[in-house]
C-alpha cells in the first residue's frame, strides 16, 4: 500500500517544535501498516524537520541557541537580504538540518525510540502554516 497526503500545519513561533502527534492524528492509515515507512517532506526552504529528543523541552531551546550562534543573522557576506536578516539564516539552517525524514512503522505505530520525536524546526520569525508531504507505504 503507498497512500500520500499534504498536512498543514499551523504557525508556529521561530523554535524547534514537536510534531509527532500532529502528523499521527493526519494519518489514520498509519495504524493499518504490519511493516513499513513513514516519510515525511517539508516543502518549504526556511523550515526543516529533525528527529531528537522529545522528553524535555530544554534539548529544544537548547537547539535554537546553538543554531542561533553557528548561524547567526546580520553577517556581513550574506547577500540574500531583502527578506528580513532571519531569511539567509533560515535557508543555511534547512540546509544543515534537512527537509525530510523516514521513520519505519511497525504493527500500526511508528517505531521510533523511547525518547525520539519529529521536530518542526522553525527558522523565521514569522514563518507563518508549513505543508508537509507525508508519504506512507507498507504492508
């Protein structure tokens, strides 16, 4: 079976965000899988998706910090400017992190870790809904 839908998500201030029951309650289909997978696309370039720790939210604010400081707004090589200075920050961000991630099924549940989430990484100030393309298949 492959099944795939778009999910929109709602705004979210600049952060890293989970997800993971966002995207479950879109996809019902998920609990009819034996084996399978799970992938997951964010069709934008100034957001990403991760998979890290969901227990306690300081691992969150500690990711902004640190991408904050590695990647920081302003600097005076970036060209790409006229969208406000979160905007290249942003892009580099993506980049780094990523647009997508694949998380096996396994008897209707996705298989992930004891202490592993899906992250909404947000990267503008005002990034405003997110789509996601949500890609299932499996047996």
């Amino acid at each position: 079976m492959w099944k795939q839908k778009q999910i929109t998500l709602p705004h979210f201030p600049r952060g890293f965000h989970l997800i993971t029951n966002s995207i479950i309650d879109e996809v019902p289909e998920i609990r009819d899988i034996s084996v399978g997978l799970l992938h997951v696309f964010i069709q934008h370039t100034s957001a990403s998706l991760t998979i890290n720790e969901d227990a306690d939210p300081t691992v969150r604010t500690d990711f902004e910090a640190y991408f904050n400081a590695a990647v920081p707004e302003n600097a005076p090589y970036y060209r790409h400017t006229l969208e406000g200075s979160d905007d290249m920050p942003a892009h580099l961000k993506s980049s780094i992190l990523g647009s997508s991630v694949s998380v096996p099924i396994t008897n209707g549940r996705l298989n992930l870790g004891s202490w592993q989430g899906i992250y909404l990484c947000e990267h503008r100030n005002r990034g405003g809904h997110r789509k996601l393309l949500v890609t299932i298949q499996g047996v």
